[in-house]
C-alpha cells in the first residue's frame, strides 16, 4: 500500500476537524514549552517584593465563585442532566436533546478524567512550585527533563490545568443546540467559563498560560472524537425508528 493510501485511507477513518484539532494541539504545546511566554505572563502576576501572588489563594470571595461555589453548581446541575437522561428519558424534550445531553454528559466525565491521568504522569511543578516565585523546584516543563542534580522526593502533577477542565468540557454543549446562532452562543460562553476559572488558578499561581491552552484544546479534541462516535449511532437508531414506524 503507497502511503497516499494510507493517508487517504487514515483520513477517511478521522474526521478533518479531529485531525485539525490534534494538529493544533502539538503545535500548541511545542510553541508554549520551547518559549518564555509562560514566564512572561506569569510575572506580570508576581510581586516580586512582597514575594505574593497577585491574588490571595485564601480569599475567601473569589475562591468561592472561582473554585468552591461553581464546582458545586456544576455538580448539581450535570447530575440532574444525568438524571433526566436515565429516569426521564421518554420526556419529549429530553429525547429532542437526548444526542447533545449524552456528548455532554460524556464531556464532563472523560475531559476530567483524561486531564487528571496527564498530570499524575508529566510531573510538571506549578508557578508557586518554582525557585523563580519562591518555591523549590526548577522550572522545567513537559518536554524538559529535571536538572540530574535535582533530588525530587515525590512527583507533582500540574499539567495541564485540572481545575479548568470542568469549564472547557462545557464547549460540548455547542451539540446541543440545533441553531446556528445559539452554538456559537454556548462555545464562546463556555470558553469564558473555561478561562474565568483557568485565570484564577493562574492570579493565584497554580497553573502557566500553557497549562489552561493545552487544557482547551485538549477538551474540544475529546468532546470532538465524542461527538463522532455518539452521532452516527443517533442517526442509525433514528433510521431504524423509522422503519418500525413504517
């Protein structure tokens, strides 16, 4: 087989938006480790005097609206979508929504998952981890090895960002809506959400600039191969509804 077969072939398996998006992310990840910009940005929220980060960890106002308070909101409301989708699921609405409710539901719990697995393994510090902000580590990234006279007594797990992975699983609900108008409605609000809460862990110096893109990015390339899998199988359950009713 030539390997324009096996290209054609490779892209006929995977959609072009997948492929786009994987190619996104590499590119993504080899632009953020091999440069400055993490550093760059992460200064601009360190007092360097005072040793402190821009933003209190332990204020209690925006730690409750940024951390606490929306991971409880977010918890509610994905189990009460994960309920209509088992108890309920021969309510109209509910079968109207039913594709876009499963690639959200799917969303919510393997963009976590998969972000969480990543940072048990890349053993990559946080900013407040660093010698340069007053912590112990060097900084390295997830393409950069330890110095070998460093001694690490345990492994840290910073990338990419776990907090904003919640947010950025919401881009799935551009599946939901039917509208034009109202998808790009529900990505561009989710992207806020994904970012409101990435910024706060970076004000507060849990996480580089690199960690939340690659989080971003990451969650659309999951929601995507989700949401490739989920709708054809929609499709053939709805054409054979038709043909019973037939």
């Amino acid at each position: 087989m030539t390997a324009r077969r096996m290209l054609k072939g490779f892209l006929s398996g995977a959609s072009k938006e997948i492929i786009l998006t994987g190619i996104l992310l590499l590119c993504s990840i080899v632009l953020l480790e091999y440069s400055n910009i993490d550093i760059w940005v992460q200064d601009a929220f360190y007092n360097f005097e005072l040793r402190q980060w821009i933003l209190d960890r332990d204020e209690k106002i925006t730690r409750f609206i940024f951390y606490d308070g929306i991971k409880k909101i977010f918890i509610l409301v994905m189990s009460l979508v994960l309920i209509g989708l088992l108890f309920f699921r021969k309510i109209k609405l509910i079968q109207v929504y039913q594709e876009g409710l499963l690639i959200l539901c799917l969303s919510v719990i393997l963009i976590p998952s998969v972000v969480g697995i990543l940072k048990a393994t890349t053993n990559v510090p946080c900013p407040r981890d660093i010698t340069r902000y007053n912590g112990r580590y060097p900084y390295v990234t997830v393409l950069t090895p330890y110095p070998e006279n460093f001694q690490q007594t345990e492994k840290i797990r910073c990338f990419p960002a776990g907090h904003a992975s919640g947010g950025f699983a919401l881009l799935s609900l551009f599946f939901l809506f039917k509208k034009r108008k109202n998808r790009f409605i529900a990505l561009f609000s989710a992207t806020i959400i994904g970012w409101a809460l990435g910024g706060y862990k970076m004000l507060i110096g849990d996480h580089f600039l690199s960690h939340t893109v690659v989080t971003m990015i990451l969650a659309w390339l999951i929601i995507l191969i989700i949401a490739k899998n989920v709708q054809p199988q929609s499709k053939k359950n709805r054409s054979e509804l038709i043909l019973l009713r037939q």
